[in-house]
C-alpha cells in the first residue's frame, strides 16, 4: 500500500474543523471581552449618575444657604443703617 504525499479527506476535514474551533474560540473570547468592557461602561455609567446626583444635592444645598446668608447679610445692613440714623440722631440732638 503506497502511501499518498497528499493529505487525506479525513486529514483536510480535520483540519478544516480544527481551523473553525479555533476560530469560535477567538470569536468567544471577542464577545466575551465585549460583554467585560459594557458591563464596566455601565458601571461607571452608575458612578457618574451617582456622582450627579450627589452634586445636584450639595448644589441645592449651597444655594438654600446662599439665599439664607444673603437674607441675614441684608437684615444686617438693614440694622446697621438704623444703628447709624439713630447715632446720627443722638450726635445732632447733642449739637455735635
């Protein structure tokens, strides 16, 4: 029996087979490693909504305490300019 310097159908088939596996195998990895970098995408898609979140909270809450600072800040004003009138008025019935 001679032995052929071609390689056989079983071989070719063999061969073409194990191409097509390794192939799967490199597209599996492709979609795996796809499904790895959505899900950290996603989570840090989270951490900026969390993160927004968070700064719209501190955002309002420095604007309620800006308003309330600029109310206390006009209320001084208001005050000091009375203190000021009613000095002015004590100085000017003592002659000064």
């Amino acid at each position: 029996m001679a032995v052929s310097a071609e390689p056989s159908r079983l071989d070719r088939s063999a061969e073409r087979l194990s191409a097509a596996l390794a192939r799967l195998d490199a597209a599996v990895a492709r979609k795996q490693e796809a499904e790895r970098a959505q899900g950290a995408a996603a989570r840090q898609i989270e951490a900026f909504q969390a993160d927004r979140a968070r700064l719209a909270d501190e955002l309002d809450r420095s604007a309620e305490r800006i308003a309330t600072l600029e109310a206390a800040n006009r209320d001084v004003a208001r005050r000091l300019d009375m203190t000021m009138e009613a000095i002015r008025s004590v100085l000017k019935s003592y002659g000064a």
